[in-house]
C-alpha cells in the first residue's frame, strides 16, 4: 500500500537547464537526488548543445503547444519577456511561506517577479568585478593589489618591465564587455551605473563620466597581449595560473579554474575587487523561470523542486560546486573559501548601501536587442583606435532613440 501511495503522489519534474558539466552537473545531480527523495523524478530537457537557440525555439515551440516543461533556466529580462505572456506559475504563496523577500535583496527579487509576483527562483548568485592575481608575478612587481585605477597601471607596468604579461585577457565581444562594465561601476559609481545601463538615460550615455569610463577602459589594452584575440576566458585564467600573465579582470567562474588546478586562494592567486569596487557588487544570477503546468501531480512536483531550490542545504552543495555564492541567507559560510566569503559580506554590505548592481553583460539588464549594440559598441572602441569616445557614445544613444 506504501508503494501505491508513492506511485500515486510520484511525479516528473521536467527542466529544461544547460548545467551538464563539472561542477554544475555534480550540483544538479543532488538536486535529483533530493527531489527522488520527496517521491519526484527529474527529467532532463533540450540541454543538447548547451541549452542556446535551439533550446528556446523548442522551448517556445512547447509553451505555444500548451506542454511546457515544469522548469526552464532563464535569466534577466527574459523572464519578463515570458512572464508577459501569461504562462509562468505564481509563486506567491512558496515565497511568503520561505519569505525569500527577507532573504533576498528587493533588486534580486524584483528581477524574479512579473507585475509583483514571484514567477521564479534564483539560484545563486556571482560577482562579475573581480581581479584575479598571481601572487608571485605580484611580488615580481613589488606591489600590493591596487585599489584605485592609478595604482592598477602601475602595477601592470611594473610588470610588463618584469617580463609579465600584466593583463591576462580574451578577445572576444562579450569579455571586452565584462571589462567595459567594471570601469563603468568603479569610474562612475553605483548610480551612474544604473542610470546609463539599467535605465538608459541618454544623459548618462553621453556624458563627461561615460567618456572618462571609455578612456580608463582603453588605457588597460596596452597591457594585455597581442595573442589575446578570440582566446577563451579559461585559456586567459590559465595565464594567470601559470605565472604568464599577472591579472585578470573577470567573474567568479574563473576561481574554479585555479581550484582544479590545485591552487589556493591567498596562497598562489589572489581574489580582490576590481579597483574603486571595494564597496560595490556587480551581479550575474542563474534562475529557473517556473511555467504553469495542468497535470496537478506534476505542479506538484514543480513546487517540491522550487522549495527544494531555496533551501539551505541545497544552496550551500550548489554553490560550493559551483563557485558561486547562495542567494539567500542562513546558509552556513564555514566550508566556502575565503572569496566566496569576501563575496557573501560585499553581497550584503553593498546591498544595505544600495551599490548592488545587474550586470549588462551578462544579460540581467537589458534585453538581446539592446544588449548587442552596447556590446558591439565597446568591442569596436576595444578593437579599433580610431574609434572615438564621441562616436561610441553616440551609438549608444541611438540604440535607446
């Protein structure tokens, strides 16, 4: 009678998710695990060729069917453009009951949230404005981690004149705007930044502060080297490891590379804010977008998988497989590294000080439309000299006209 009772309440939570590798599959595979144990299968969907356009199209192909899968892994504007299209579940009632509004920031939850209501759940979060140093090619330099622009440019001569290449870096559009948007912060500030880039004001987008960021953000290419273009972001992180290269401008995804490669932070490489971002957080967040299901055992399921997400324990395996940090609190800190504990403080210290902020280039902002001409736009100042600060400036204002 047992096992008719579990039959009967079983149900497949099916996910459409890209996490098929490394850290991220181990961390999926315990959420399999804890959903198996409440009595539901998991179902993986399209993550062949990691979860891109074909993904979506399928996606889009299923929601118009009226058969969507119970979870899909979108972020950012995209869970608007979906939620604006009736077919996401309200997820109201799950919130209040684990009051993610008191364990979340108001700027992360809102992403989560179409017309007010929960439609989805954050699963952790990274912090895109990190330097990463090697710590011998640091000593080589006789400095310290630079805290201010001045102080990073003389480091990074110090170390080209040591036979280091200064600035490990990946030339390709998207990293050349993680970089763009970590001057952005540090130059302009936490309010500048949502001004031009979360609320597009054309102000912001030509101004003297725009055209100081530009200028700061050209002057870091002579320290990078002429093989940078189309290499990989790990291929540059690798630099990094190898004592090739001194520093790296980039999220917190590239701490796994110098974790597998048996190093330790504070001993081999250093995790530190980019300069002037000490006090401020740029923020990229994975979430699942959760799609209104008719089966009542499969919503079932979908509601097990949504709790199961922001629990503790699930948050604390997650994002210590991940390199990430958990979005919610009460997860206990003891078994993260010290930059995942350093992130975790900024997180919330730049949460109370209002200087927490989405990232634009990784898509938490602004749609693909706009997204693409912003990013097109610092690749070509990047890329090209003769590209002016005046002429890039313009562009970006025409993107918002």
């Amino acid at each position: 009678m047992a096992l008719g009772l579990a039959t009967a309440v079983a149900a497949q939570v099916e996910v459409l998710h890209w996490w098929t590798a490394g850290g991220e599959a181990k961390s999926v595979a315990e959420l399999k695990t804890l959903l198996a144990n409440q009595g539901h299968q998991w179902r993986d969907f399209a993550v062949e060729g990691g979860g891109g356009d074909s993904a979506m199209a399928v996606l889009g192909d299923r929601v118009a069917n009226g058969n969507p899968p119970a979870a899909a892994q979108i972020k950012g504007p995209a869970i608007q453009e979906w939620g604006k299209k009736g077919v996401l579940a309200n997820l109201d009632d799950i919130a209040r009951e684990q009051a993610w509004d008191a364990q979340v920031p108001r700027v992360v939850g809102d992403i989560m949230k179409v017309d007010g209501h929960y439609v989805a759940v954050p699963v952790n979060v990274h912090r895109v404005n990190w330097l990463w140093i090697n710590r011998e090619a640091l000593r080589k330099a006789g400095g310290r981690p630079p805290r201010s622009w001045e102080e990073f440019f003389a480091v990074a001569e110090r170390m080209q004149k040591a036979g280091v290449i200064a600035v490990a870096h990946g030339g390709q559009p998207w990293q050349e705007f993680t970089t763009f948007e970590v001057v952005a912060l540090s130059v302009g500030g936490a309010d500048f930044y949502r001004r031009a880039f979360v609320k597009l004001d054309p102000a912001a987008l030509r101004s003297p502060a725009m055209e100081q960021v530009l200028t700061t953000f050209r002057r870091i290419k002579p320290y990078t080297d002429k093989g940078a273009t189309g290499r990989d972001w790990n291929k540059a992180t690798a630099m990094v490891i190898k004592g090739e290269a001194g520093m790296q401008f980039m999220g917190d995804w590239a701490k796994g590379e110098f974790l597998a490669a048996g190093q330790k932070p504070g001993e081999q490489f250093l995790c530190v804010a980019a300069p002037g971002t000490e006090r401020s957080y740029i923020f990229n967040i994975d979430s699942f977008a959760m799609f209104q299901l008719k089966d009542p055992r499969a919503a079932q399921g979908q509601r097990a998988l949504v709790k199961t997400i922001m629990s503790p324990g699930f948050q604390e395996t997650f994002n210590l497989n991940k390199g990430s940090i958990p979005v919610v609190t009460g997860v206990n800190r003891d078994r993260f590294d010290r930059c995942s504990q350093e992130s975790s403080a900024h997180f919330v210290a730049s949460a109370m000080l209002n200087n927490l902020v989405p990232s634009i280039a990784h898509r938490m902002v602004q749609g693909d439309a706009k997204e693409k001409v912003l990013r097109e736009a610092v690749a070509a100042f990047w890329n090209d000299e003769r590209v002016t600060a005046d002429e890039t400036m313009g562009k970006f204002v025409a993107m918002v006209k």
